[in-house]
C-alpha cells in the first residue's frame, strides 16, 4: 500500500470531473433536510435551549467540511443557511464556485486543509458528510481536527459529522471490485482492506470520453480509515466537545455492531 500523508492528497484532482456523474443517485435532499432537522432540534437556533438565543448571524452561518463540488451547500444555502464551504481539493472548489456561479448564492469557499482549519469568525454549525472523515488516518490528526471544529463553534453551536465504521470496511467492502459503465464515462474500483493497519485502500480508473469514441483513462488512490463508535466518542470528548448523539445512518436507529454508517451530533462546550 502506498502510505501518503493523509487519505486525500492524491484523490480528487482528476476524478472530480466525473465526481456528481457518479454520485447522481446519491440522496443530497435528504441529507439536506436531515441536518436542517438536527440543526433545528439541537443547534444554537433553539429559543431557551442549552445555547440559549443565539444572534441571529451566528444561528445561520454553516461550515460545510469537506464540500467537494458543492451540491450539499447549495442544498443548504437554499434552506436560508449563510453558508462556508471548505476542501483541500482545488479541482472539487473549482466545479463548486462554478455552480455557484451559476445560482447565483452567495457562498464562500475555501481551499484549507481540515487539519489546519482557519476561519475569520464562529459558526452555529459545523456538518461533515459522505465520509469526509474517514480520509484522516491518524486519531491524533482526527482529535486535531475536532479541537479546531470545537474552537470554531459558536458557543453551544453543534458538529454534526457521519462516518464510515471498520466494520463497514472490514466486513463489507473487503477486497472487492466494482465496476460501472455509463455513455460518456466508466470505472473500476478496486478494493484493499489492510487488516494490520486497518486503512482501506481504493485505486479508482476512470475513462472519460473526450471525443468521438477517444477515451481518457486516469487512475487516483484514496486511503480511508474505519473509526469505531467508542473511538469517535473519546475523541470528540478529548477535543472539549460533548456528544449529543449518534445514530445509524441507514435505520435512524440506535447503533448496532453491524453498523455501516454513523451520524455524530456533538456539542460545544467551552473552549
């Protein structure tokens, strides 16, 4: 397995051309009305809640953490949110600003790395979805992460997060290949679960049609890491935050061992 620095550093640059044409059945509107739903429930937006009121800027404004092409923001923005969105990848950012461009919103995007996040205010909420967090490696790294989520939030202000579990990638991905053709691009995905290191490598080949029946063939790997529900817990309480919440992303249920997929709600408290 070739080990990079972090999961993401060589993913995303050429297959973000092709990102929303893979991820077109993927359930954005839900996903949308999920966090609107969170947010309502438990965010700093509650009259009389743990937050008490929160001014008004601050009840609106919503960090998307790892945006990609921005489909979520948008989502979100159109909800009434002032939304921030955040990626390391400058290809993903360029697809994101131009929609935006083309909506008109009034988003603000910014290249940073998720360890090394730097705003120029709080928000009221801080969301992190379609597995953003399992391409951080190392728990140190993922506590750093958290620590400057939690510095970041507007006192009382929520981290809504999902992720990924080792057993989902243990026991479910293993070592397989997946394979999609559409008209204008296809892929192969190959799957390596390292059962040692416990980090989940994908070599994803991509052929795009450029012209006529003339393909362009790339390939990027991305390394992930499966987290356990009780590794997330102790490390989003090390970084000062107290859990609201969690659940399983498929059932909206308690979560199980069998567990694929895992949303987070959790509190700031203090700096």
């Amino acid at each position: 397995m070739g080990k990079t620095e972090d999961g993401r550093r060589e993913a995303y640059s050429d297959f973000a051309v092709v990102y929303d044409t893979f991820m077109d059945n993927a359930p954005y509107e839900k996903w949308c009305g999920m966090i609107a739903d969170m947010i309502e429930k438990y965010g700093v937006s509650v009259p009389g809640g743990e937050s008490g009121d929160a001014l008004e800027s601050e009840r609106n404004l919503v960090l998307d953490l790892g945006c990609g092409t921005g489909v979520l923001t948008e989502l979100l923005y159109r909800k009434g949110y002032d939304m921030i969105g955040v990626d390391s990848s400058a290809s993903m950012l360029n697809i994101a600003m131009n929609r935006r461009q083309e909506s008109g919103s009034r988003i603000l995007y910014l290249q940073q790395d998720m360890r090394e996040l730097e705003l120029y205010s709080t928000v009221g909420t801080v969301v992190s979805v379609c597995d953003s967090l399992n391409y951080i490696l190392e728990e140190q790294e993922l506590e750093q992460v958290f620590s400057l989520v939690n510095n970041y939030l507007y006192p009382g202000g929520i981290f809504v997060f999902d992720f990924n579990t080792d057993y989902k990638y243990r026991e479910i991905i293993g070592d397989a290949t997946i394979a999609e053709s559409r008209e204008e691009c296809s892929f192969i995905w190959e799957n390596y679960f390292d059962r040692e290191t416990g980090i989940n490598e994908y070599d994803v080949t991509v052929f795009v049609r450029e012209k006529g029946e003339f393909f362009r063939r790339f390939t990027e790997t991305h390394l992930q890491r499966g987290y356990t529900k009780e590794q997330m817990k102790r490390l989003v309480e090390r970084a000062g935050m107290k859990l609201v919440r969690m659940f399983d992303a498929d059932t909206g249920e308690d979560v199980t061992e069998v567990s694929e997929r895992i949303y987070v709600i959790a509190r700031e408290q203090g700096k």
